[in-house]
C-alpha cells in the first residue's frame, strides 16, 4: 500500500508551529509521512530576547525549526534555499536570493521536483493572503498552488488535494487587535469557507513546545511575549484548538462537505481523520 504522505510548504522557520503545528502532530501519529519544506532559514528575522546577539541568525533560525519538528514529531525539514525577505526596515531589496526577488515560477521548478520525490497524496500551504500579507508568504502560496496544477502528470496522478490555511473572519479580528493591522473581511474567511476543521487540543503540548523552540521568534519583545495575560489567553485557544483549512485543489469528488479530515475521500485512506 501506498504510504499516506503530507508535504507542508512554508516560508520560515515557526510559520508550521503557529499554523499546522498540531495538524502535522495529528496525522504524524496516525502513520503519516509528515514532510515540511520551508524556503527560507528566516535570515532577516527580528530577535526578541533582550540582549540575545546571534553571530548567523539564519544557522540560528535552522536549529530552531528542527527544534520544532522534534517536538511535533516529524521529520528533520526540507529547506528550499531562499533567503528571508524581510520585513520593513529589514526589508532585503537588493538580496537577489530574498524570496520577494525570485521568480515564483523557479520556486515552482523546485517544488515540482520534491513532489514528484515524496509523492504527497495532501498538500499544505499559505491561503491566498499569505495569513497577514507577508511578502514571501505570498510567493510560497503562488509557487505551491502552481506546482500542485503542474504534477498531476506525476505517476499516480500526483497531489490528490490541495489545501490552504484558513484564517476565519473572527481570528483575523483578533490578530488585528493584537497589533497586525488586518482588515477581517479581506483577511479572514466565512466559516462556509472553511472546508477541514481539525481539533488540535490533544497536541498542545507539541504546538507549545513548537513555538517555545523558535526562541529567537516569541521573546520577551515579539508580539505575543508583549500580550497581556488576557490577550496571551485568548491567543492560546486560538492557536491550540482547532486548525482550518480551506479547499486549495482536488483531483477527486468530495463526498461531502466539510470533510472530515485532510485524506477523507481518498482512495485507500479511508482510515485517516
């Protein structure tokens, strides 16, 4: 039998902890070969521990991320090899390496050759923007969509499903009163959207101890280290949950709606949830 297979595609280090942590935990312990590619090592990332000086942040961000993998109980990453864009005044304009500055058709080539080595049955991505509009985040959303149209030629029949990360109206509400300035009806979704709920409950220790091994990420200065206990609460049932997801691509009918997981419907699979 075909080895039930999840390829997760993100941009940096702690992108998979905040929003697949326990989704990945989930399948992992169901016998599923869980495969996170991340593109960049988060070189132009903000270190929020006061006083912490690292001499190479992205050798730095690299052990974290496989820090994080351990605590989720899948496998060591796979880097695609770009470099962190940045944001604001560490914007990387001139990098040509930086994620914003590469073809997202390149971005593609590699994807494509990755899919066709670990032939996922389900992929994972960014929605449509990025979570909160992250440059690079954006790019990854546009190479993963494009790699999983282009391998359907694969043996197999490549990807039988593609989803996006699903950001409800409701969460996109709290994230801008934590200091992300979104507009909820252009950054979040409506429920009907919402095509996979997963509860994630059961894993919250993995998610937390996922998100505390990005420690250059969720200091003391980072936006959650600086929440009040209220906010930091309301963060937590946020984060450890549930998990939604959102209908990206589908080879196959969908028997019914919302599945009741990221495989229901696939052939063989019946035993995933």
């Amino acid at each position: 039998m075909t080895t039930p297979t999840l390829l997760a595609v993100f941009a940096h280090p702690d992108d998979e902890a905040f929003s697949v942590g326990g989704t990945l935990t989930h399948y992992a312990r169901q016998g599923v070969k869980v495969v996170l590619a991340c593109a960049t090592r988060g070189e132009a990332g903000k270190i929020t521990v006061p006083g912490m000086t690292v001499d190479d942040l992205g050798a730095q961000r690299e052990q974290e991320l496989r820090e994080a993998c351990e605590a989720l109980e899948i496998g060591p990453p796979v880097f695609l090899d770009y470099h962190d864009s940045g944001r604001y005044e560490r914007t990387r304009h001139s990098d040509p390496r930086a994620l914003m500055n590469v073809n997202p058709l390149d971005v593609e080539v590699g994807l494509r050759a990755l899919i066709a080595e670990v032939a996922p049955q389900v992929m994972v991505t960014f929605d449509p923007h990025g979570g909160y509009g992250h440059i690079d985040h954006l790019q990854i959303h546009r190479a993963a969509t494009a790699a999983f149209f282009s391998t359907g030629h694969l043996p197999g029949g490549g990807p039988q499903r593609l989803y996006y990360t699903a950001l409800t109206t409701q969460a996109a509400q709290g994230l801008s009163r934590m200091g992300e300035n979104l507009d909820p009806l252009v950054y979040g979704v409506s429920e009907e959207t919402v095509a996979v709920k997963i509860d994630v409950a059961a894993y919250a220790d993995n998610k937390r101890a996922a998100l505390k091994a990005h420690g250059t990420q969720t200091g003391e200065q980072s936006v959650m280290g600086k929440m009040s206990p209220e906010e930091r609460a309301t963060m937590e049932a946020m984060l450890l949950g549930a998990e939604r997801f959102s209908i990206g691509g589908t080879r196959t009918a969908l028997g019914s709606y919302p599945l009741r997981g990221l495989f229901d419907g696939l052939a063989g699979f019946e035993h995933l949830n």
